[in-house]
C-alpha cells in the first residue's frame, strides 16, 4: 500500500554528488509489497526521468527511466480482482500482463477494487550484443493510499499531468497540461514503397506507439504517384501538428515540394514540422536522423524513429533548391548523375527486394561501366570550419527562370481536395511574384474509413467523387541568388570538363541506409558535399570506393580520379541525350541542372536528445 504521507510535491533541489547538473523532483512516493514487507519502492519523478529505488533491510538498487525515453502514460482501474488484491504494486511489466485492467470510464470495471493504476510507457536504449536496440517496458504504479477511488484517482492523475508536461517541455501543472493533443498527425503512406511492406510496419509497430502516447493521426493511403504533393498543396495544414511521410524518401520528397507550391509556403513550414518513417528502399534521411541523434537504427523496426513522432521535438534542416531547363524543385538529400543515378533507377525493376537492389545493380553497372562527358562547375566552401551560423532567410522572393514565368495563380485557380477544406487564396504579403509553372493534374476516386480513438484513415476507393488538384500548380519558395540556367556563372567558380564516371552532390550524411556519403555533413550547415569520380578509374578501384562508403572511408580521399568538395552551389552541363539524373532518388529530365543551398528552411522532427 502507498503511505499517503509520502506522497508530496517536492519542490526542493536534490544536488547529486559528482554531477555538475541539478534535478528537480516533483513528485514522489513510498510503494512496498504486502507480502514482502521488507522490500520498499522508492519511486520519485524528476526533471531527469523516473527513478526507482528498491529497498530492503541490507541493501539498495536503483533503476532511472530516462525522461526521454518516456513517451507516455494512462490511468487505469482493475477489471477483475487477482488472488492478493490487496497487495500494492511497483513492477515492469516486459511480459504477460498479470493484472486485467480497463480504461478508467469503461463500465466493465471492478467497483471493489478503489486501487488507481497509472501505466507508463517507456522504449529503453539496452545493448544486444554489439548493437543498440530499445526494447519496450511499463511500468504499474497502484495508488491505493485513501479509502475512495475518487481520491486515489486524483493523485495518479496528478503523477500523469507532470509526465505529461515533462514531456511536452511545458511548466508543471498538476491539473491539466496545455498541449496540442488536439491536433493530429498527418500520415501519409505509400503501400508500395520498397518491398511493399509500410502498411504493415506502421500498423504493428507505429500505431501502438503512437496510442501509448496519446497522439491522434489522420492515415491517407497514397492512390497514385504525386497524392501526396496535391494532398499538402491544397489542404489547410495547419491543422495538423506534423506531416509524417511513410515509405521511401520519395514520399518525403513528393510532401515537400507540394508544400513549396503553397502560397504560404514560409508560413507552412515553419508551423508545420514534417517526419519521416523508413519503409522504403533507400531511407537516406531517416538514416541520417538517427546517425545525429545516436538513435539505433534497424531495418524495418521503427521504434526509434516513431518516438519522435511522439515526443514532437523538431530540428531544422536544409533544403536545396534545383532548377533544371523546365522545372524547380526542392530538394532535402541529393542530387545525383551518373553511376549512382543508373543504379537507383535502373535497379527499380528489383524494388520487391527492397534495399539489397542496390548491390546487386551495382555489380551489373561495373561490369558495363558508363562514361559521361560534360562540364561541372561549382561554388567551393574553403574552410568548412569556420562557417557562419546559418539564419533563416528574410526574403519573401520567389523562384525564377530562364524559360520564363508566369504570374500566380488566382485565387480561383484553386479547387481543394475536400470540398469543405480551406482553400488559401492570399498571396505572401500581397503580393504577386514570378517564377516557373509546373504542372500536375490527376483525376481519382476517394473514400474513407475510420478507426477508434480519434485517428482516421483514408484509403480504397469509392464511386461518384473525383479528387480534383488547382488549375495552375506552381513552385514558390526562396528567390534563386544564381544567374539563370545557361548564362555565365561568376568569376569565382571553378570549372572541371571532361569524362565522368559519376558526379554526386549530398547534404544528409547517409544517402541510403548503408551509405555514409558525407561524414561531416549536418542537417543545417549550408553545406553540399560533391563527390566527382572522372574516368580513367578502375573497375577494382570503383568496387574499393563503394564498399568503403559504406563506413564513410572515403570521405578524405583526394586523388587524379577522385575528390570530395564542400559547395555552396553547382551546375551540371551534360553533353549527348543519353543518361539518368536524380533528385532525391526521383529522376528528372537530363539535361543542364544547378543547385544551390539554403539554411534552416524546414523544421524536421526528430528523437529527443535531452
């Protein structure tokens, strides 16, 4: 039984010794097992996490459950009564559940039984022989300290609210934090990434997690290549918490650059952070985002990766922007021609065996080697180093090019998605701006269905109803500081001409999951890493390269054949009709393309690393 005179706030300092840091407790309280009367819990929560204390007569074990491993918590009432209900309970439950419990408003529960549980739910990072993995644990802590259920109710519900806020990074309130529970996730999921498997990975592992941690979503099943761009493009956003992207970097790729097609595209992603769970082929970026944050990653366990979805911490990132001879586009990972382009694209014929069509193509493309002639020029970064802080851009500019523009659209030019969505019609700040027109319009049927607790998914198809894109569908965001795509660049650029094997250009650190391309790469540094490979290297000395990519050994390598450069901005001129260029993975058209960077555009969700 809990001794109510040990449950209290706890306001006062607790100075660990040999800690340079200081922890807040705030609530804690004395459990212990009627039929181990000399075993007594300790259990205190602080700004640290949860920490359990087990006591006896000779000695003492302590166990700390990290804050952010925490992801959420419930309070429960007993179903049925066990056989020792009147003993209290201090446990983690890892296993099968000895107590049958029902949610606190349900009418099968035990009237006889006034005990409140407040169930925590914790992912904790424990090493399985050489490797990271989170394995999931609850915790049960019975309050049974008054003779009502009402009051002991009350304080388990007082324990709930201060997770909740720890959480949230919110100040305490005992009562009722005020969060954003309200808003929902946006998820959407493309069935047919890599091998096929994201509507099963997020159902069985995302799903619970996400329930466990109170977070209500919206899931749309992708219908057809470029859902998910018109989706974000003509939807009010903002009533979402976050746009999380299930499937490959493709799905990523299609969210942002729909976004960037906003007339309020600044706005939009400032307020609106986007996510990313890996079910797809390449996973680049999510790869990335657990290599920054020490988060363990693990093919097609997405428990990691989905905490943060839950914890809704956000980091910026940067975005590059493209122009080829007809379009623009933003990108977050890579820009690709040559031998890695060939092998992401050609190697679509094996997506069903997801990411080991990679390596398998790779072996074809030495074989019959390639060649590329063309020219590459490039704004070098000198000193990595000494770079300046990155700042968000204050210009409202749009994109521009070469092959001319047109206007913005009127506002009647858009039609939603849903008819009873919000349709933006304003310009950003009222006024009209230029820029390239690309078009994207696509007829289909939609449906919905639904499941409990406040999450909705939508998906198969239904008669009788279309789903309709704008009229004009044209790309915004930050005006280009380069010069126009075939006029001269400037002075300070460096020109390479010749034969190329390959040339990649990436700003993430992996660009797949078994491909460390660039090393000292952050995810807002404003800095590309351009890899040029020329020919005249050998087919020993390319497989040599490749496999040392794999732990980022070739990140330093500076030779007649092969260089890595930092770059703030690139251009890429091909000569002949003949090869594969990539954006992301996706392919474009071939032909000249240039890039160039800018800082902290985009705010990502990602682990927390308190």
């Amino acid at each position: 039984m809990a001794e109510p005179n040990l449950s209290k706030d706890v306001s006062n300092i607790i100075e660990k010794e040999n800690v340079d840091f200081k922890e807040q407790v705030y609530l804690e309280e004395t459990f212990y097992i009627l039929s181990k009367r000399k075993s007594v819990f300790r259990v205190r929560l602080t700004s640290k996490g949860l920490s359990l204390t087990k006591e006896t007569d000779d000695s003492s074990k302590e166990q700390t459950i990290p804050l952010q491993d925490i992801i959420g918590s419930k309070c429960m009432r007993s179903k049925r009564r066990r056989v020792g209900a009147g003993s209290c309970v201090c446990t983690s439950l890892v296993g099968h559940q000895q107590l049958k419990v029902v949610d606190e408003n349900s009418g099968d529960l035990d009237e006889s039984d006034i005990s409140a549980y407040l169930y925590i739910y914790a992912y904790l990072l424990k090493r399985n022989r050489r490797t990271l993995k989170r394995e999931r644990t609850t915790i049960t802590l019975r309050f049974r300290s008054y003779d009502k259920y009402e009051d002991n109710n009350k304080e388990a519900q007082k324990w709930r609210n201060c997770i909740k806020c720890l959480i949230a990074d919110q100040p305490i309130n005992y009562v009722a934090p005020q969060t954003q529970s309200d808003k929902k996730l946006l998820i959407l999921l493309n069935p047919k990434s890599g091998p096929g498997k994201a509507r099963e990975l997020f159902q069985t592992k995302v799903a619970p997690l996400l329930q466990e941690a109170e977070i209500p979503y919206d899931l749309h099943i992708t219908k057809y290549a470029q859902y998910a761009r018109e989706f974000v493009r003509t939807r009010n956003v903002y009533g979402w918490r976050g746009i999380v992207a299930v499937g490959g970097d493709g799905v990523l790729f299609e969210i942002l650059n729909g976004m960037f097609e906003r007339l309020d595209w600044q706005q939009a992603l400032a307020e609106v952070p986007l996510g990313i769970l890996p079910c797809g082929s390449g996973n680049g970026l999510a790869r990335t985002i657990c290599h920054h944050y020490n988060e363990p990653y693990i093919r097609q366990n997405l428990t990691g990766i989905s905490m943060s979805l839950a914890r809704g911490k956000t980091a910026p990132m940067d975005v590059v922007r493209v122009e080829t001879k007809s379009n623009i586009m933003f990108s977050f990972l890579s820009v690709g021609w040559g031998l890695l382009s060939d092998i992401d694209i050609e190697s679509e014929r094996l997506r069903a065996i997801g990411g080991q069509r990679f390596a398998i193509w790779a072996l074809a493309r030495l074989v019959g080697l390639r060649k590329y002639k063309g020219v590459v020029s490039y704004a070098r970064i000198k000193d990595v180093t000494n770079l300046p802080k990155p700042k968000l851009p204050v210009t409202l500019s749009h994109s521009v090019s070469q092959d001319g523009a047109l206007d913005s659209p009127d506002a009647e030019a858009f039609i939603d998605c849903d008819e009873h969505s919000e349709v933006f019609t304003n310009a950003l700040n009222g006024k009209q701006h230029q820029r390239v027109d690309s078009w994207y319009s696509v007829n289909s049927r939609r449906s919905a269905f639904y499941s409990t607790r406040g999450s909705e998914y939508h998906s198969v198809t239904s008669g009788g109803s279309e789903m309709r894109s704008p009229v004009h569908a044209c790309m915004h965001g930050p005006a280009s500081y380069l010069p126009s795509l075939m006029s001269q660049l400037p002075s300070h650029w460096v020109h390479e001409d010749g034969e190329f094997v390959m040339v990649h250009v990436s700003y993430q650190a992996y660009i797949g999951e078994d491909l460390l391309f660039a090393p000292r790469s952050q995810m807002s540094d404003g800095v590309m890493w351009m890899l040029i490979i020329k020919a005249g290297i050998t087919r020993s000395q390319i497989l040599s390269f490749l496999l040392g990519m794999g732990e980022g050994n070739h990140a330093d390598t500076n030779n007649e054949h092969i260089k890595m450069i930092p770059v703030s901005a690139f251009r890429i001129i091909p000569e002949g009709p003949n090869g594969h260029m990539t954006v992301d993975g996706e392919l474009v058209e071939y032909g000249p393309i240039q890039a160039e960077i800018f800082p902290n555009i985009v705010h990502l969700l990602v682990p927390d690393a308190k």
